[in-house]
C-alpha cells in the first residue's frame, strides 16, 4: 500500500440527530405509559439487597474487599431484612 503525501481525503459527516429522537421515541413507546422509574429503581435496590444478602465468611471477604476496592458500593449490614 502506498501512501502519497499529495494524496486527497475525504470527509464523511453523518448526523445522527434524527435517528436518534427515533431510536428514543421507540424506546419510549416500548415502556408503555405505565412505565414507573421510581418502582423500577426500588425494584432495582431490592434485586441488590438480595443478592448479597446471606453471604458466607468467605463470600463477605471477597464483598469487603470489592467495597474497599471501589468496585461495588457498600450496601446495608449484608442481610436482606435490614
């Protein structure tokens, strides 16, 4: 492949800006109107809490050490009733 310093290039230039309000309208009408985020996040925390709840010695050391690490967020005592 050869390379000439008087070589021209082109420039491509794409706006996205319509397929984007599509793309977001589509998600929109893919939620439906009964779409709640609040609901949708308590739900979230819930799944969270739940699943490092329980967990053994082992289990909670590596949990601690991604806590330490800043890989996960510290979440309540480790026990999904609290």
């Amino acid at each position: 492949m050869s390379h000439h310093s008087n070589s021209a290039h082109a420039v491509f230039e794409f706006d996205l800006t319509t397929d984007e309000t599509r793309r977001r309208a589509a998600v929109m009408a893919a939620l439906g109107a009964n779409w709640d985020p609040p609901a949708v996040m308590r739900g979230e925390e819930a799944a969270y809490d739940l699943l490092y709840s329980g967990l053994d010695e082992r289990q909670q050391e590596a949990y601690d050490m991604l806590v330490a690490a800043g890989v996960l967020p510290r979440r309540g005592q480790g026990h999904a009733a609290d």
